[in-house]
C-alpha cells in the first residue's frame, strides 16, 4: 500500500500556492470540513478534518469529564456512520479500516477532529460513484471533497443535502 501515501501527496499538488497558509486560519472555520480520498487500484485511503465543534460540540481543549464524554460520543458516533455519510456503490463492497481518529488540540485551545481510514474495495471505485451524505452531524455545513483514483481528480462541495460523484473521466 505504498502507493496511498503518494496518492495523498499527489492530491497536495492542486493545492494553490500559499493555501498552506491558508489552511491554518481556516482551519478552525466552524463548519467547514476537509476530506481527501485517494485510490491506488482497489486500496485507498481517507481522511477527514474539522474543527471539533462540528463533531463534538465544542472546540476547546477537554476540560471535565462531561468533556471527555462528549469526545468519545462524537468519535463513535463518527466511526460508526462513516461508511453511511461516504458511500460506495454496492458492488465494491469497500471496507473502512480505521487508523486513527481523534481530537486534536493546539496551544490556541483550538481543537479538531481527525480520521483517518484505509479503504479496501473488491475493485477500483473509478467508472462508479460516490454519494455523500454528512446530514447525521448538522454542524458540518460545507465539506469540500478531494477525490483522487488514478490518474482521475474529482471535487465536489457537499452542503446540508446529500451529494453525489460520478468518478468518470
């Protein structure tokens, strides 16, 4: 699977110039959410980042045990509808492995949430489609979608309703 980790910096070469800089302010953009998605063949990988309150309801660093409390509730809850708000075509049959997902905090107090997921599909997803669907956390209004499958480079905005991708050429 030495193929993904090219993948995914593959997708950071149609990021413009100066959006690292960027992406530090806008990381904490309440609502906003990123997701990459990279395939090499029939294995790919994941990964999704938000600011905490999108997931957990706040962002601050954990403070209490109702804190703590959240924090887990907001991770299984993601764990267990990730392959419902990102949604394969049957026929793939995609497994998600997890690698990792937490919140992350900052010196700022700021937190975010990261997940992290190897796909493992019978076959390329490229020539099927995606449908998104973040609808189960309605903090995140806007997810903006990079897919990578091949030589193929897809994007797509996702608001409040379900989205789908064709990964056609």
């Amino acid at each position: 699977m030495t193929g993904i980790p090219i993948l995914l910096l593959s997708l950071m070469a149609f990021v413009p110039a100066g959006a690292k800089s960027q992406k530090t302010q806008k990381a904490h953009v309440h609502g906003k959410a990123e997701l990459s998605l990279a395939f090499d063949q029939e294995k790919g990988s994941l990964q999704f980042e938000t600011p905490a309150f999108a997931i957990v309801g706040f962002e601050h660093s954990v403070k209490s045990e109702v804190d703590r409390k959240k924090v887990q509730m907001g991770i299984d809850e993601f764990e267990k509808q990730v392959s419902k708000m990102i949604h394969f075509e049957e026929g793939l049959r995609c497994r998600f492995e997890k690698e990792k997902v937490q919140v992350q905090s900052d010196e700022h107090q700021h937190s975010d949430f990261v997940a992290i997921y190897n796909l493992h599909c019978t076959r390329s997803p490229l020539g099927t489609s995606i449908r998104f669907d973040f609808k189960k956390f309605p903090k995140l209004e806007k997810v903006e979608v990079t897919i990578l499958v091949g030589d193929l480079q897809k994007s797509i905005t996702v608001k409040s309703q379900p989205a789908q991708i064709e990964l056609k050429p």
